[in-house]
C-alpha cells in the first residue's frame, strides 16, 4: 500500500510543478502538501 501511494507522487508532483511556476509561494505548500501525504501512506 505504501509503494502504490509512493507511485502516485511523482505524478502529484507534475500536477504541482505547473501551479508552482505562477505561484513561487506554492512551491513551500507543495512540499509541505508531499510531506505529510507521505507519512500518511507510511501511517497507513
């Protein structure tokens, strides 16, 4: 469960990128956005 919610991040990160180029605040709401869906999947 944790590597198919590992998987998803990288397209999660794709999705983020394109919002981060016109907001360079998003960019810190992105990682913290990663951070934490991360050690849910952990948690999980």
């Amino acid at each position: 469960m944790v590597w198919q919610e590992a998987a998803q991040l990288p397209d999660i990160y794709k999705m983020g990128s394109r919002f981060a180029g016109l907001r360079p605040v998003s960019i810190i709401t992105h990682m913290i956005f990663l951070y934490v869906a991360f050690h849910a999947a952990v948690a999980a």
